[in-house]
C-alpha cells in the first residue's frame, strides 16, 4: 500500500521514523507539564503490561473526553454481545474519565505516539479485528498500517468541522488517502457525509450524532446530599467547561447580578482542573468570596463563586444549577457538549464559537432551547431574566429536551451499521476454532 500513497503521506512516514529517538524527550516535556501519567508512559510506545484478551477484540479510539463520552454506550453494546473492547485516547482527563465511566472489564490504553515503530508494536500486541475512529482524530500512521494489516477501519460519529475540511481540501490527495482506507464511514450529519464525500471518502452513511443518547452524567449520591446542603436555598448559576478567560465573565457577570440576588452562588467547574487556584485568585481580585472543591472546601453562606476544580463532577452541578453557562463557547475553542446539563434539567448559555457542535446549538437556538450570549453584559441580563422568570427557564428547558429527544437515535443506527461486521467476526472465529 505504501507505493500507492501520496508523497505527503510518504514524507510524513519517513519523518515519523527518523523522529523516533526524540520520543522520550517529547514524553519528558509533556509530562512536566502534566499531559501524562508517570505509571503509564509506556503505553505511548506501544507497550502494555495487560495481555491481549483471547477471543475477537474490537479496538475503539477518540481523541478525548468528549469523544470517549459519546461512545461510552455503543462500548456498552458490543461489551454485552461478548466481544472484548480495547480504548485508547490521548489526554490525561479522558483516561481519569475512563476509569470512572467504562464497563467492567474494558481495557483503555493511552494512544501510541504515532511513529510506525510504535504503531507497529501497538498492533503486534494487540492484533485487533476491528477498529473504530470516533470523529476525526485521523493519525496517519496508525491508519494506514491499519490498512495494510486488513483490519476493518470504521469512521464513527464523523464529524468535519468548516475549519478542519478547509485546510484538508489544500492537501486533498493526503486526506482522499486516508478517508480510503476507512472501510465505512458513519457521518453525524448529511451535512459532515457531504464533506467526507467531497473530501475522498467513499462509502458513507449518515447515523446521526452519538452524543445525543449519552445518559446523564452520574453524580455520587452522598457528595450530592452534602454539597446540596452547603448551598442550601441560595440562587445558583452553573459555568461548565470553562476555558481560559471566561470564567472572568462570569465572575464580573456575578458581580452585576448579586445587587438582584443577593444570596447568589457562582459555580465554575474549569475544563482543565488545574486552573482552579488562577480562578480562585481572580475571584479575590475582583472583590469576592470564593472557595475551591480540590481542597474539600464547601461553599458557605458569604461564598460567592466556588471553583469546582475536580474530575468528574459535572453531575452535581447539573443537578443543582438550574442555568448552566456551557464553556468553550466565549474562548475560541469551539464550544462544549450541551446535551448533559440540558438531560438533567438546566437551561443553556452559550457563547457564539460554538463550531464543534454547530448543528446541535444551532437547533436548540432555532427552537429556543438555548440562548447565545455574546459578552458579559448579555450573560448577566439573560441569566437574570431567567432567575427572575421561572416559567421562561422551563419553557427553555422543555425546548431543549424536545430538541435532543427528536435528533437522538444515533446509537441504534451505529449498532445497525457495524452488526454486518460484528457478525463477520463472530464467524471467522468460530469457523478458526472449529
């Protein structure tokens, strides 16, 4: 297969290669900076101290939290038809998040660096007999020795965001490769499948978005009841997932509100725990009272914005905040996932940089499910006037379930598509140990 890919993709083989003995020193950086596991390092070299379990194994791979959240049910799926599932994914947060969330018995692995030595290693020890990307964490190496191992590539929850499928269509020989090495590819939308399609994929269906039938994020039944007590009956607004700057916004939009509600609680849960103590320092330059979860601290009477700077949490502040300002939204990420706090009952704000989920704010803002909040003066009247107009915030909230309840499915039309597969793998290895 080799002969027949592009001179990019070539190049970047032979790059990749000749990289391999700085891959420690890259290791080294990140994890000074915290983006890895010192017990787990080996993993990015394509090493493992687990065994390959015995019998078919689907391999599933997203690049982080959000990714590995959206399959969390279809890992559940094929888990219960007794095929063993291997996980990998790059980030710290979304391997805290897998040992939380997955089934029993799911093996994840921190990504391997993607040089064709360590890929090479990575396949040889795991040897699976199906492989699924989720979304577009496309690492060429990986796939293409995919590819020329025969192992099925499926593209679940494909996604192309205007962004990503304008720089891919300045190199469309390398990305048309790629896509052609996927034996299927399982696009969240008409619109994503149009883009594969103009891009070079060949054999798409369009299944819907996953993220619409994840559950609710759970929340630990006892930290519930306490932190539900230490808020006791005050007037609460949620941020989640916030990045870097925003969460001066809503510090200043408390700020503005507190004269209306005086007894109001601000609870901002970063998107990357390690900022709380920056937040927490911004909160006390701006005059107010603020306290952080990481150190088991509990929001008192006179707290003002308590940082709720832990892992796995976004289920408490779901069930207790009844608006929730979604992050990423205000910074220029690309906003985060709205569909668990609307689940579990809050109505939405967000910002206007919403490219990774255009289609979802884009319908909860049509149905008025959502409302976009372009700066701190319209965060704080749009969340004062739901504060103040209780029947408004249900009205949204009921639009906005509405909305994720009509465009959910996306699970059962994934389990449809793979089945011809699954079942193909069912066989060979019955046939194999006749």
């Amino acid at each position: 297969m080799a002969e027949g890919l592009p001179l990019t993709l070539r190049a970047y083989r032979l790059l990749t290669a000749a990289a391999t003995p700085l891959a420690p020193a890259l290791i080294s950086h990140r994890l000074r900076r915290g983006k890895e596991l010192p017990a787990r390092l080996n993993e990015r070299y394509g090493e493992s101290e687990i065994s390959r379990p015995s019998g078919p194994l689907v391999w599933i791979h997203g690049a982080s939290v959000g990714e590995l959240l959206s399959v969390i049910p279809l890992i559940e799926r094929i888990s219960e038809r007794e095929f063993a599932v291997l996980c990998t994914s790059g980030t710290v947060t979304s391997a805290n998040l897998a040992e939380q969330r997955l089934p029993k018995g799911v093996i994840h692995q921190f990504v391997i660096l993607d040089t064709p030595r360590f890929v090479k290693r990575f396949i040889d020890h795991w040897r699976p007999d199906l492989a699924l990307f989720v979304e577009s964490d496309l690492w060429p190496n990986l796939i293409v020795t995919s590819a020329e191992r025969r192992i099925p590539l499926i593209l679940i929850n494909g996604r192309v965001s205007e962004r990503s499928f304008n720089r891919w269509r300045r190199i469309p020989a390398t990305i048309a490769a790629l896509l052609r090495c996927f034996d299927l590819c399982l696009a969240q939308s008409a619109a994503h499948a149009a883009r594969y399609r103009e891009l070079g994929a060949s054999h798409i269906t369009t299944t819907g978005n996953l993220k619409f039938d994840v559950p609710e994020p759970p929340a630990d039944p006892a930290s519930l009841a306490v932190l539900r007590t230490a808020v006791g009956g005050r007037t609460l607004i949620g941020g989640a997932s916030t990045h870097a700057g925003e969460e001066t916004v809503l510090i200043e939009a408390h700020r503005r509100l507190r004269g209306s509600f005086p007894r109001l609680l601000t609870v901002i849960a970063p998107r990357h725990p390690d900022r709380g103590p920056g937040i927490l320092e911004s909160a006390h330059a701006a005059g107010l009272k603020a306290a952080l979860r990481s150190r088991r601290e509990l929001p008192r009477a006179d707290t003002d914005i308590y940082v709720a700077d832990t892992l796995g949490e976004l289920g408490l502040i779901y069930r207790l905040a009844p608006i929730v300002f979604v992050g990423g939204s205000l910074a220029s990420h690309g906003g985060q996932n709205p569909i668990e706090p609307i689940k579990l009952g809050a109505a939405v704000l967000h910002g206007p940089n919403v490219w990774n989920f255009a289609e979802i704010y884009a319908a909860l803002d049509k149905s008025h499910g959502a409302e976009e909040v372009g700066d701190v003066e319209a965060l704080a009247s749009r969340a004062g006037a739901w504060l103040k107009d209780g029947h408004g915030r249900a009205a949204a909230i009921a639009a906005a379930r509405a909305t994720v309840a009509k465009l959910g499915g996306g699970l059962e039309r994934t389990l449809a598509a793979l089945e011809p597969y699954l079942m193909q793998i069912r066989l060979e290895y019955r046939e194999s140990h006749a």
